[in-house]
C-alpha cells in the first residue's frame, strides 16, 4: 500500500495547498481507516461537485494496469472516462479503416502511375531534347512511322501502331 502512497508531481504532498487541506481536515489526527475513508468521501463527493460546478468537460484516462479508477467518475455530469482497451480498440478500427481506404483506393493509384510516368518521361523528354520536338512538329507522320519500323522490335512497334490508330480516332 506504502507504494501508492509515494509522492509524483500529479500528487506533490509538499504544495502548500494539500498541506492546508490536510490541516483543516485533520486527517493525520484520524486513525488510518477512518482518514482512507474521509479523503474518499472528500474525493467522491467535494470534488465530484465542484468538478460538476465548471463547465468545462473532463477526460480521465485509465492507462494502469489493472484499473485504478472508479468506473463510477464517469457518472459525474462533463467526465468521461477511457481505459486502455477503449485506446487499443479506437485504434484498431482506425488502422482496419485505412487498410480498407488503401484497399479500395488501390486500383485507382495503380492506374494513376502510369500515366504519371509517362507525363514524367515526356517533360523530360521535352526539356532535354526540345529541338527533336521541333523538328517533329515539321515532319512527315508516315515518315517517322517508317523510320520507327526500322528501330523498333515487333511487339512494341504494334503498340506504336495501335496507338496511333486510337489517337487518329480521337482527332
């Protein structure tokens, strides 16, 4: 029991104002059962009202293990309390909810990166070699489709070929 009874900086028994309430209470005159008892009640009920007297809206997280605190606080009018399986829980759905996002978005971003890539192939095309730009501008399609038959193997001069046929259709 002595362990709980070790002073942190959320419970500082050095600040002058627990000292005063410690002394206008007289708890150290109360043998140890009746004082447990006095500062519970003080808890429950005098801090209880006044927390219920502002306005303002309170969250209490329970994060030991086990649970150090009343279930019942959460009855008091603007507290809410969460636990850490309130945490774990809150959490999971969050990561299964982007899991599901990432899933369904998925086949969309992998359609979007090919394009993408080719927009980033053709600005640098564009600024490396603006000069070939130019003189495609001034040239002959067949020309080139011929000068490409040359170069090009089979598989990828039909892609070549099918492209140009869809983008024909689209003019």
């Amino acid at each position: 029991m002595h362990d709980y009874l070790a002073e942190t900086r959320m419970l500082d028994y050095s600040n002058e104002n627990i000292k005063r309430l410690i002394r206008e209470r007289k708890w150290n005159d109360m043998a140890e059962f009746e004082r447990l008892k006095a500062i519970y009640t003080f808890v429950r009920d005098e801090l209880a009202e006044a927390v219920k007297m502002q306005p303002k809206r309170r969250l209490l997280l329970d994060l030991a293990m086990p649970k150090d605190i009343d279930p019942a606080v959460s009855d008091v009018d603007g507290c809410v309390l969460r636990d850490i399986d309130y945490i774990r829980t809150l959490s999971r759905e969050n990561n299964e909810s982007r899991a599901k996002t990432i899933t369904e978005m998925e086949p969309w971003l992998i359609s979007q990166v090919d394009e993408i890539m080719k927009n980033i192939a053709f600005s640098r095309f564009n600024r490396e070699h603006g000069d070939v730009m130019a003189k495609l501008k001034t040239i002959d399609g067949a020309k080139m489709v011929y000068k490409l038959k040359g170069q090009l193997e089979y598989d990828a001069f039909e892609k070549m070929l099918d492209s140009i046929v869809t983008a024909g259709c689209e003019n």
